[in-house]
C-alpha cells in the first residue's frame, strides 16, 4: 500500500469529500467490489485510502494508484 505525502493526502481529499458517488472499474483486492458497483466516499484516511459505502452494503478502501474507479457525475 502507498503512503502519500501529506500533500497528496490533502489533494485526495479535494476530490473525494464525503457523499461523492464513485464507481468501481477494477480492484486488486482478494475480495474485491464487482466491477460497475458504486458507492460513496466515507472519507480519506492519512495513507490516502478512499474509504467507501457501495451500494451492495459492503465497505472497502480504494487505493488510487492499484484500483480502477471513476467518479460518477
């Protein structure tokens, strides 16, 4: 897992405040979110890890530069 700097911490947070919608193309996790799942930002933790709500009830963290997301407009 990557460890930004804190101003790339700060810029995470610019773009993924709280309620914004995103979704899901590719995780690289064991238990990943299926792709075209969406979800809202929890929040962006110190590591830089997109924490999530998606749709289908689960709760996962998104890392910026391993998993494939967009955000929904």
């Amino acid at each position: 897992m990557s460890d930004y700097g804190k101003n790339s911490v700060a810029y995470l947070r610019t773009l993924f405040k709280p309620g914004v919608r995103i979704v899901v193309k590719r995780m690289d996790d064991p238990y990943p979110i299926e792709p075209g799942i969406e979800g809202s930002v929890e929040h962006v933790d110190d590591a830089g890890v997109i924490h999530c709500k998606f749709d289908n009830g689960r709760y996962l963290g998104l890392l910026p530069d391993v998993d494939s997301f967009d955000i929904v407009s």
